[in-house]
C-alpha cells in the first residue's frame, strides 16, 4: 500500500515538471515594454491624485527621492508604461495596470508589481501565502494614493476593521464576553498573524501557537517539573484567543472543559450545580479552584498542579 | 523605573511641543524643517457613574475618570526636502491606559518606532476578604489569627479592583543598506504589576480552599535583529543562466528572557492558625498548615535562530524554505515540597528530599518548511508545502521518592516527571486555476501527522486528511465572491492497555478521531457605487465517531451581513448583523467510586449528556453626516453586542430520572441525576453620539457622549444559597443571591482549632458587576488635521 502512494506521489511530480517545462505564454509586462511618458504627462489630467499622495510614505519615496530605477519612473513604476495611454489621449489603456477591483490586470500582476520593491522581510513569503493564493490583491487591504491610516497605508480605520473586512466571525468575537484588548487599540491581528505570509499554521508570528502566545505570556513558556501535556501542545486546545463567552477565554464552561479529558470520580459531581457538595467543582473557576497552576508547576508536590 | 523614565521623556517632549509659540507652528516652509503640534484637551464627566464596584467590566482595559483630560497630542517635525516623518504622539496621557510613541522615518532608508503603552487588565471589582491580600512585596496573603468567621468573610471589606497593569514598550528599527539589504531591529519590553485573583486548596478538592490576590511583578523582554537580503531581478548571466532569477533571504537572532520577581506566594488557610499534623491522616479539615506556599511561574529564556530563503525560477516557480530552532530553558531553584512545621514529625519527611536543586529544563523546539510554487502555464498554479514541527524535552528525568499531598500527608510513592514531547508533520498539495479574468477554483489536499513519542492515553499519534476546493471571484464590477469547503478526518493509532480505573473509550478531544467539515462564503454585493453589501456564511461540524465518552459534536453556523449606505457625499450610514451559533455534545459517565469491582463504578444509570449551546450576536449601525461642509459633522454609533451559553445536562441512559440503580442508594442516584445549568449571559449596549465642529484649520471642538449599558447573569459567579443539601430528602432547593462573597459550603468542625467556624470555600469573585454608565466628553483640538487618528471603542 505505502508503495503504491509513492508511485501517485512520483507520477504526479512528474507530471508536474513536464507542464512546468511547457512555454509559457509571454506575460502582459513582456508585452508592454512600450515607452514611459513620465510622470509630468500624467499630472496633466491626473492633477488631483498628486497632492495627497506625495504626503504618502510611497509618494515621498517615488516622486521626491527615488532611490531605485523603479521608483525613478514615477508613476509608472506602478501603472506601467503609459506613453501610448497619453498619445491617445487616455483612450488607450493597455499597457496600464491598474489596481481596481474589476481590473482586467490579473490579480497576480498587480501584486507582482508592489513585490518589486516590497519583497523583501514581511512579504519574502507572500508567495504561495493562504491569502496569495485565493487571489487577494495588496489593494484589497492597502490603499497608497492617500494615506487613511497611522501606518500600513491600510485600507480600513485599523488593522481589526480591515481585516474584519472578510473575516467578520474574527472581528465579531473581540465583542465577546472574554476577549483580548483589540477593540480598545491596545492590540492589533499582526500581533499574533502574519498577513504577507509565513511559513507557520494560521500565518502566525511564530513558529507555532505556543511560541506566538509566548511572546506575551511568557511566564506560561516553562519548561515547568511538572507538565500538563495539552497546554505544552497548543494553547488553543483550550482557549480560543478571539474571543469566547466563557471566562478567560476558555472554548467550553468549566468543569466541563477539564471533563472532555478527565473522567475522574471526583470531578464529576458537577452533574448537579444545586448539589452543595459541587460548589468546589461548578462555581468560580470550577477545576482550577484547586488545580490553580493548570499551565504547569514547578513546585515539587505541584503534581496536580495545586501548588 | 526604565518605564517611568521613558514616559517623563515622552511627557517633557509633548509639553515642548506644546509650549512651542503658535506663530511658529504654522506650516510656513523653512529652510530648517517645519514643526507642527496639534493637540486635544478636554473634561470628561460621568452623566451616570457606576459605584467603583460595578466599574469592572467598564474598565476592564481602559481607563475612564472624570476630569481634565489630554485625548491627543502631536509634535511633528517636516524636514525641509518634505522627505521624512518625524513625530511624537501621545494619548490619553496620564491615564492608566496612556500611550506614546516615537516615530522617525525616512522612506526607503529607515524607520525607527518607540511605543509605549499602559493596559489595565481588570479581573474582578466585587472581591471581598478580612485578610491582608496581595502585599506584593512579600506575597503573603495573611488572615489575622484567630482566623475570621463566617461572618466576617461575608461583611468584609471590598478588596478593590484587582487587576495587572500591563506596560509594554516596543522599539523597531527598519533600516536599509541598499535596495538590496534590510536591517531590522526589535526590542519589547513588557512589564506587569498589580495582583490577579488565584485559588489554593489547602488540604485536597474537600477544602478549606480560598482564593487570594497573587502579586504580580513580572518582565518580559523580546530582542530579535534580523538582516534581509532581496537580489531583485537577476540581469547577469553566470553558471546558473537565467534558471535563478531572483532571491532571498532572512537571518534572524532572537532571545527572550522571563524574569519573575516573585518566586513563591504564601497563602494563610482560612481554617487553621496552628499547622496540624498527626499519624493517622483522617480526611478532615483539621489536619494541615496554616499557611501553604504556591508557586509562581518560574524566570525562563528562550533564543532562537531562524533562516528564511526564497528563489524564484522559471514559470514563475518560487521555492521558500526555512528553519527555525529554540532553545529554552528555566532552571528557578526548586521550593520546599512543603510548609507544614508540624510535619516535621512524620517518620517519611527525610524521604521528601529533593534530588537536585532546580530542574535544568531544556526543550528544544525545531521547526522545518519547504514550500513550492509554480505556474507551469499561465492559468494555472501548483503549489506544494512541508513543514516539520518538533517539540523535544531535554530536561533530565526527576523524581521525589516521596512526596507532600498538599501540606497534609506524605505519601510514600515515587512520583517521576514526565514529559510529552511530540512532532507534528503537514503536508500539503494544491492547484489552482484560472477559469476566466479574476475568477479561479482551488483545489488542494493536506495531510497532518501528529507523533508523541511516548504515547500518552490510547493514543501515539493520529493522522489528518483534508481535502479542500475553494472557488474566488471578482469578475463583475457589482460581485466578488470567495467560498471554501474543507472536509477532513482524523484518525489515532497506537496500542495502549488501560488500567483497570480508566475510562474505556474516552477519547481526548484533540486526540480522538474526528471527521470534520468547513464551509465558507464570503460575498460583497455592490449593485450602485452608492450601495456596498457584505455577505458571510460559515459553517463548521465536527464529529467524533469512536468517542464512547467525551466530546461527541460541535456544530457552529456564522451568519453575518454588512450595509454601506452612502446616499449623498455628505451622508454615509452603515449598519451591520452577525450571529454565531455553537452546539456541542458531550458524555460523561458519573463515578460516585472508583473501585473497579463496585456497581457504582460503571453504572449507565449514572451516565449523562451535556449539550453546550452558544449564541452570540452582535449588531451595529452608524452614521456619519457632514452638516455643513468642513465644518460641522454629526455621528453616531450604536451596537448591542449579546452573548449567552446554556448547558443542557441529562442523564442519557432512558431510565427514569431518580429511579435507583441496583446496588446504588437513593443518595448517590440522587447526587448523579443531572439537571441543566442556569443560563450564562452577558449584553453590552455602547452608544455614541458626537458633534465636531470646525472653527477653522487650527481650532475644532467635539462634544461626545457615551453611554454603556451592560448586564451579566452567570451564576458561577454569583453565590448559591442552599436551603436544604439533604440528599436524601430530594432535590436542594437553590437560589442566587449575588456575587460570591467569599464563604461557601459548610463550616468545618471545631476540632483541632477553637477558631474553625469559617466555611471551606472563599471566593473574591472574578466577576463583573452589571453597569449603566453616561459620559460627556468635551475636547477642544488644535490643528485636528494633524492629530493621530482616534481609536478604541469609546471613540470612533
């Protein structure tokens, strides 16, 4: 059996490398190595756009001090060559690239053109990222003409909202009862994701949940004598960092939560919260009354992690 | 002091900048740069104020008084080429959610950031205690002695808020050899103080138990440099021609280090003043120390060294690849297994010595990804990934020959450390096709594998497989659509011989066997440029086929909808819906004993279900009206954002409820009969309505008020008032009658301590009180176009 999923595997590889081996067809951008009008040409009708973009971060670093031969094409080192959209008189738009929703430009060609200069650290993984490759354009989320927000040139009034954009369970659940301060600008999506891309589960920043968590909670980080092997998996196995209505961010109730796992005579009175011996079980913080140091202990006796 | 003196820095800088003479602050063109200030100065005062007790959840990260406040501040230095961004902002300085930053840049050279920050992070307002919580210096809890009675834990005095306050500072460094080269530099410092709510029982889940103020003094501090190199496009032809075209690569150093000022938290049993200890160990509560010792998160570091590398071939083939390795590590001095003086007198205590002093703990953390992308003809594109993610625990083993159960007993077994190392392994193959302009279909196929060397339960490791397809498109100028579905299944192996008191078939949640789907569509619908309509729908269920107890489902339905109204230019209103609904299903089975041969310890009669029921929504509208062009606006927000979850529980086995299960009592048939849980729920209602009115470029004035209603029902907060705990005589007849107020459960006996007359279980609530709360807010700003922006939900 194991013989015959390596032969699929090697079929299909090699199936892969002849269509890889086809010839492509020329890309658009060979097509259009026509001329460049320079960006004088384009402020003759395009007067409006210049004034709030060359307070832009990119307008200062293309139309007052290029640094690259790109950049040093103006506008153009975005839109593309544009000599023949202005010798006819803007009908021609074919060599153009440009950056609407409903642009004929594939999508892969206008991201192709921010990633010439912005390829480098964030964006080295973009390609082949989960939001490269359902077609998500950097203008989807980016905005240059203008600048809308304190960084990032963001599309929306902040990170939450621009990401809420598509990801509205995500944004809905920072209302929740228990939630991180992202509604109250004190945290932002980039700090656990990397959006651009990464080369982790979820595009997180680091190399796994924990490691991400870590970053602030480090006292959870250990190593502890005393281990409590879901909490050294995944923090997520417990708490859903976007938000719950139960306490602490917990993705079930306690006891019930500690109960998926833990079939215990003790800790199963909880049936019944009118039962007064389940205070110690239903009430508070259920398990953790007791168990207190439920992410690890260090105490010598901390075997149950009560000390 | 590093924090404080930092924030002086920042606070001197923003008076300078607001002390700088108007005249000069106008954006004349100077040869030497311009300097612009702008800032907001206001009051702030409650129309209806919570009483600090029910401020809980209000303040939960933030900080609201009343009074003079500064909102906003900005200096901002032009240089005279206009290249270059050089600012320093400030918000709600002085609050004890203030925030700074620093920001100097130079596109396409640098980029240097310094933000600092406050953030509260309240947990409970409604705490009550006669002792001395949370001296932090010390980190002694202490009761006084005699302890309290009951009603001196009940007619305590509120402890006040308890909460951590969280200041962390960031520095970032972005700097730019070439365009080739890119260096980066961060540094974050994390600082928290203050106490967070923690539990202790002193003698077992009998009690007494009490929960404390654990003081909190702790430093995290993140330092990672990095050095980025991007070849651009490759023009040179040399012994690898025209198949490189292009990359590049990331070397980043990271350390982080964990400091814990505290090292052990001493708690005062709430029972005892005099530590007890005698030969024979009855279960009781008059056995034990007066006085336990937690411990806290030990100091531990982690460094860390990743490699990124990029190459882009032909057909636009783009293989990345990466390794990141870390080491960490904690070696804090173990603490005594115990803190009983009277236990000195056991004939095993020599026994409960320490192998070695501290644990030397050591894991090591690999993780390994290969990635491929390639566009062998235009339309379509081929992807391929690995990644290798290992988790292994190089600590040497330890033991205690033996061991202290809770200050009470030393039990004459070994206990041995054991960890769970594991690696996770996912693979992954995918296509992608263009079928018109902006418009592809997706298909792909995941595989994970999850080893634990040893295994741990039944289970050594399980295997996921998850197929997907995803359809995107935004070919119409009216639609974009994105849509997925994902199915999976997992599955474990291993061989494992339970013991005799395990449960059969209680499968982990995260380990059992699994079959799963997702489905996602995402829509946004623009049928005139005035008009903009977001779709969601989200759907995901999970079952667990092999589970005989433990988690069974968990379905959850998202629905969501978004309106942007813009019928005029001067006029925009939005408004917006979601909904979340989760059901998830357990089973449990109630072991009154855990001795194998008795009839109580596997009778189905005892078994029963637990239905968790979820539903969130949250729905928001808002509008925005320009009343008079560049001058006056008007806006307005309302949400009302609801959360409720319900446990349903019922003995599941179809016998009638009560009825006696052979070799059962009437007693434990009663103590096993399931019954729902109270329904859980919390509603926040924030509404905004504000006016700006612009005088001219440098002056404008907003008048804002806020309202926030919030009610919260969650009766494990709140203290049941049990009026009969007779089992025998049926069901207890219980009420809520408000916040834990820290004494629950009977009083113990007098036995051992003439003082023992206190109950077993004290609380200091972790809750939050419902509020109605009012503000107005009236801000004058100077030059609000160069204010930074608003943020935070008690603004716009």
């Amino acid at each position: 059996m194991h013989g015959m999923r390596y032969l699929r595997w090697l079929s299909a590889g090699v199936t892969a490398v002849t269509l890889a081996l086809l010839p492509a067809k020329a890309s658009a951008q060979q097509k259009a190595e026509a001329g460049y009008a320079g960006s004088a040409a384009c402020q003759d009708c395009h007067k409006e756009f210049f004034e709030p973009f060359a307070k832009t971060g990119m307008g200062q670093a293309i139309m007052a001090k290029p640094t690259s031969e790109h950049a040093k094409k103006g506008c153009e080192s975005c839109h593309g060559p544009a000599k023949s959209h202005a010798e006819s008189g803007g009908e021609d738009k074919s060599t153009l690239i440009s950056y609407r929703r409903t642009s004929k430009t594939p999508v892969a060609a206008r991201n192709a053109t921010c990633l010439a200069c912005h390829e480098k650290t964030a964006r080295t993984l973009w390609v082949g990222s989960a939001h490269e490759s359902r077609n998500v354009a950097c203008t989807d989320c980016h905005v240059v003409m203008h600048d809308k927000t304190e960084k990032g040139s963001l599309r929306q009034k902040s990170v939450l909202a621009t990401c809420g954009n598509c990801h509205k369970e995500k944004a809905a659940s920072m209302g929740k009862y228990a939630h991180m301060p992202l509604g109250e600008g004190k945290m932002e999506c980039i700090s656990c994701h990397a959006p651009h891309g990464s080369a982790n589960e979820k595009l997180l920043i680091g190399s796994s949940v924990n490691e991400t968590c870590f970053s602030c909670h480090a006292e959870k980080r250990g190593p502890f004598m005393w281990e409590h092997m879901p909490v050294t998996e995944s923090c997520a196995n417990c708490h859903d960092s976007h938000g719950s209505n139960k306490q602490r961010m917990l993705k079930q109730a306690l006891p019930r939560l500690c109960q998926q796992c833990h079939n215990t005579p003790h800790g199963q009175p909880a049936a019944r919260p009118s039962d007064a011996p389940s205070v110690r079980f239903a009430y508070n913080k259920g398990c953790v009354n007791c168990h207190s140091v439920i992410h690890g202990s260090n105490h010598p006796t901390g075997i149950f992690f009560t000390r | 002091m590093r924090q404080m003196s930092f924030a002086t820095a920042c606070v001197l800088a923003g008076v300078l900048a607001v002390a700088v003479p108007a005249t000069s602050q106008a954006q004349a063109k100077k040869t030497t740069g311009t300097f612009t200030a702008a800032a907001e100065i206001g009051a702030r005062a409650f129309t209806t104020e919570p009483a600090d007790i029910d401020k809980g959840k209000l303040e939960e990260y933030r900080s609201l008084p009343a009074g003079p406040l500064l909102e906003r501040a900005r200096l901002q230095y032009t240089p005279a080429d206009g290249y270059g961004t050089y600012q320093l902002t400030l918000r709600r300085l002085g609050a004890l959610d203030q925030s700074m930053w620093l920001q100097a840049s130079r596109p396409g050279l640098y980029n240097f950031n310094v933000r600092y920050d406050r953030i509260p992070h309240l947990y409970s307002s409604t705490g009550r205690s006669p002792g001395n919580e949370g001296a932090a210096a010390l980190g002694f809890n202490t009761l006084p002695s005699p302890r309290p009675d009951s009603t001196a834990w009940k007619n305590a005095p509120y402890i006040g808020n308890i909460r951590t306050i969280w200041t962390p500072i960031k520095a970032t460094l972005d700097y730019a050899f070439s365009e080739a080269a890119d260096f980066q530099a961060n540094f974050t410092t994390i600082g928290k103080k203050g106490g967070l709510p923690k539990s202790i029982s002193f003698n077992g889940s009998g009690g007494p138990q009490r929960e404390y103020v654990s003081p909190i003094d702790e430093t995290v501090n993140n330092f990672r440099v990095a050095q980025s190199y991007a070849s651009g496009p490759r023009t040179k032809a040399n012994f690898l021609g025209d198949i490189l075209k292009s990359y590049q690569g990331t070397v980043a150093l990271e350390y982080s280090k964990y400091n814990n000022a505290i090292t052990e938290v001493m708690v005062d049993n709430p029972a005892l003043s005099t530590a007890a200890w005698a030969t024979t160990m009855a279960s009781s509560t008059i056995w034990g120390t007066n006085t336990a010792r937690v411990s806290v998160a030990p100091s531990n570091s982690a460094s860390t060294m990743s490699f990124v590398g990029a190459v882009l071939l032909p057909f636009r083939t783009r293989v990345t690849g990466s390794l990141n390795t870390s080491v960490q590590e904690q070696n804090d001095a173990y603490l005594p297994q115990f803190n009983n003086s009277a236990m000195l007198a056991a004939p095993n205590v020599a026994l409960t010595a320490l192998q070695r002093p501290s644990l030397q703990g050591k894991v090591k953390l690999t993780t390994v990804n290969v990635s491929a992308t390639s566009h062998p003809i235009a339309r379509l594109t081929l992807g391929a990934k690995y990644r290798n993610h290992s988790y292994s625990n190089q600590t040497p083993p330890d033991s205690t020959l033996n061991w202290a159960r809770s200050d009470r007993q030393i039990d004459a077994t070994q206990q041995n450390t054991e960890w769970d190392p594991f690696t996770k392994v996912n693979t992954d193959v995918s296509a992608a096709y263009e079928l018109a302009r902006n418009a592809s279909v997706a298909v792909g196929y995941a595989v994970e594998d999850f080893t634990r060397e040893p295994g741990v339960f039944a289970v050594d490791g399980t295997r996921e497989k998850i197929p997907r397809v995803s359809l995107d498109y935004s070919g119409l100028s009216w639609l974009s659509l994105h849509s997925s579905y994902t199915t999976s299944q997992r599955r474990f192996w291993g061989h494992y011989t339970e013991s005799a008191i395990e449960v059969s078939g209680n499968r982990k949640f995260f380990m059992a066997n699994r079959d799963r789907t997702r489905t996602n569509v995402m829509a946004t619908i623009t049928p005139v440029d005035q008009v903009s309509v977001g779709l969601s729908f989200q759907t995901g269920d999970d079952k667990y086929p092999e589970s005989r107890f433990g988690m069974q489902s968990d379905k959850s339905t998202t629905t969501g909808v978004d309106i942007d109204w813009t019928p005029v230019s001067r006029l925009s209103l939005s408004a917006g819906y979601a909904r979340e609904n989760v059901d998830n299903v357990t089973l449990y089975r109630y072991r009154a004993v855990s001795t194998v041969s008795s009839p109580l310890f596997d009778n189905p009669l005892f078994y029963f279900s637990s239905t968790n029921k979820d539903a969130n929504t949250t729905t928001f509208a808002s509008v925005n009206a320009v009343l008079i062009p560049d001058k006056l606006t008007v806006k307005a927000t309302v949400s009302v954002i609801d959360g409720t979850f319900h446990l349903l529980n019922s003995n599941y086995n179809g016998s009638p409820d009560g009825a006696a299960a052979q070799g059962a009592t009437a007693a434990q048939i009663l103590t096993a009969k399931a019954e729902d849980w109270p329904e859980v729920s919390s509603k926040l209602t924030p509404v905004t309505l504000a006016v700006q009115y612009a005088a001219n470029a440098n002056w404008g004035f907003t008048f804002r008020y806020n309202s926030e209603t919030y009610t919260n029902h969650n009766w494990q907060q709140e203290a049941p008032q049990f009026t009969s705990t007779g089992l025998l005589g049926g069901p207890a007849a219980t009420t809520w009658t408000g916040n834990l107020p820290g004494n629950i459960g009977a009083a113990c006996t007098t036995v051992g301590n003439a003082t023992c007359a206190t109950g077993q279980y004290h609380f200091l609530g972790n809750n939050y009180n419902p509020y109605k709360a009012g503000w107005l807010t009236f801000t004058v700003s100077w030059h609000p176009s160069a204010l930074p922006h608003e943020l935070g939900r008690s603004t716009f």
